[in-house]
C-alpha cells in the first residue's frame, strides 16, 4: 500500500492537476483574450488619443505659424511703412532745401546785382566827386588869377593916375610978395 501511494497519490494530484489546468486554461485563454481586447481597445484609444494630440498639436502650430506670418507681414508692412515715410520726410525735406537754395541763389544774384549797381554808382559818385574837386581847384585858381588880375589891374590904374596931369595937384601960386 505504501508503494501504490506513491503511485496513486501523483496520479490522482496529476488528473486533479490536469482537470484544473484545463478548466484554467480556458479561463486563461478568455482572460488572456480579454486582456488582449483591452490592451487593444487601450491602445486604439491611446493611438486615437495621440492622434487627436497631435492633430490638436498641429492645428495649434499652424495657427501660431500663420499668427506668427501674420505679424511678420505686420511688422514687415509697418517697417514698410516707415521706410516710406522717412523717404517720403526726406524728399520733402530735399525740396525745401532745393528751393531754399533756389531762394538763396536768387537773393544772392539779387545782391550782386545790387552790389554791382553800387559800386557803380559810387564809381560815378567818385568820379564826380574828382571832377568836382578839380573844378573846384581851378574854380580857386580862377579866383586867385581874377584877384591878381584885379590887383595889377588897380595898381596900373593907380600907378597911370599918379603919373597922370590930370591927377597931379595944380601948382598953387606962391603967394605974392
């Protein structure tokens, strides 16, 4: 008996062992087979959730790429602007200039114009001037030879009136005695 326990007893935990096993097997395989299904509906709403992600993802950089285009083109447009402006400020400004200088050229011509007639002017004053003076000196020279010729002239006289007859005092008589 103890030798067919030995034998018996592995036999009967053997077919208890093999009943179980295939009944767990079973159980396994549902389970395992549920797991898979799970594993793959996880995973399949994993997949669904990483491409919602990433479609969300790529939505979000396309609108903060065309947000970004949109105010690189601002700043473009802006900068744009600027430079037109400034351009614009500095055509105006070169205008002004050009008729400031255009203002500036004729006042100058104007002047010189001016000065020339001047100078002209004082040339012919000047010259005037030096005629006067020499009619003036020979005026003054004039007046001197007219007093001389005055001076000789009352002196002849005088001298032809002293040697005259007429001139000379009649002898008076000498009184009678």
């Amino acid at each position: 008996m103890n030798r067919l326990l030995y034998i018996i007893a592995p036999i009967v935990l053997m077919a208890a062992f093999i009943f179980l096993y295939a009944s767990s097997k079973k159980e396994l395989a549902e389970k395992q087979r549920q797991e898979e299904v799970a594993a793959a509906e996880k995973k399949a709403a994993e997949d669904k959730a990483k491409e919602e992600l990433r479609k969300q993802n790529e939505e979000r950089a396309r609108i903060a790429d065309e947000k970004r285009r949109q105010e690189d083109a601002a700043k473009e447009l802006k900068k744009k602007e600027d430079y037109e402006a400034s351009l614009k400020k500095i055509r105006d400004e070169e205008a002004t200039y050009v008729a400031d200088l255009n203002k500036y050229k004729q006042q100058i011509a104007d002047l010189e114009k001016e000065l020339g007639a001047l100078r002209a002017e004082k040339e012919k004053l000047s010259r005037q001037s030096i005629d006067m003076s020499k009619s003036i000196a020979a005026a003054y020279i004039e007046r001197q030879n007219a007093e001389m010729e005055v001076q000789r002239y009352a002196a002849m006289v005088a001298r032809r009136a002293n040697e005259s007859a007429l001139a000379k005092l009649p002898a008076t008589p000498a009184p009678a005695q």
